[in-house]
C-alpha cells in the first residue's frame, strides 16, 4: 500500500469517541491520557473514514506546546502516517500561537527519536528514570528497557 492520504480533524474531547486503542500505544497509562486529555487538543487522523492516527498537544508553558501523545494504527505504520502527524502538530502548535513545540519519547523509542529529528527537532535534555518513576510496570522496545524520557524541540 501506498501513502495513504489522511485526513486530520480536531476533535471534541469531551463529546466525541476518543481512539484509546491508538492512544494507548503510545502510551500505557489511562489516567495520564485522561489527564492529558482533558487539559489538551486531540487530532485525529482518517483514512476512508476509519481512524488510524492521533496526536494530542499540550500548553504547557507560555508559548510552548508539547506533543504528548502521536500514535498510528499498527496496519498503516511505516508510510508516512507518523510524519503526516507531526508536521500536522507543528503546524497547529504556531497557529495556537507557540514559538516552541517540543516532544518527549523513551529511549529505547529508536524509530520515533528517528522520525522526529527527521521533522526538525532537536535532543534538548533526558529525564532520567522518568519511566522507572510514573509507571509501575517496565516497558521494553526493540529489547531496550525503556528508563528515560528524551526530549527533544523546536523554535518556530
């Protein structure tokens, strides 16, 4: 299959279904989503209307937004889909007026540390142990266990 062309859509957080298959892998603890959630603007990304992608943004300083959240259904990964959304997250963050967007991911997070750096972002600082402290449970990707949040930036 080909690039497929998406379609990326705010949608209500309150009112509206919330894809939390999609969510949840890119992060697995429910309560941070909701909380994210309900102080955030979620994004969905159609594909013939089925959703297979979805990013949140965050204030979380003044003129700063992170993305905490950008996930693609696992049949549509690795076509672009990822970076469809996080241009599409940069470009909403400078129309909410942000003059920094920043995003944090796992170290042991290989392609998506890729992807970003692909989209402009640069490593600003590691937390280290961050998910040794907010998660109970020991998360592993591509055989690393996954200890510090990377974070990474850009100026817009």
């Amino acid at each position: 299959m080909s690039k497929p062309e998406i379609n990326i859509q705010k949608i209500d957080n309150e009112h509206e279904i919330l894809p939390y298959e999609l969510l949840y892998l890119a992060d697995p603890s429910r309560e941070s989503i909701d909380d994210y959630l309900a102080r955030g603007h979620c994004y969905v990304g159609f594909f013939d209307q089925r959703v297979i992608g979805v990013y949140v943004l965050l204030d979380t300083r003044p003129h700063t937004i992170e993305i905490v959240n950008v996930a693609v259904d696992p049949e549509f990964q690795n076509k672009g889909i990822g970076k469809c959304l996080v241009m599409d997250a940069i470009k909403q963050a400078k129309q909410l007026g942000a003059k920094t967007i920043e995003i944090g991911t796992g170290n042991s997070s290989i392609q998506q540390l890729a992807l970003y750096q692909k989209c402009g972002f640069r490593v600003q600082s590691i937390d280290h142990d961050y998910f040794v402290r907010h998660y109970a449970e020991e998360i592993f990707e591509s055989g690393i266990r996954c200890r510090d949040m990377v974070r990474l930036s850009m100026d817009l």
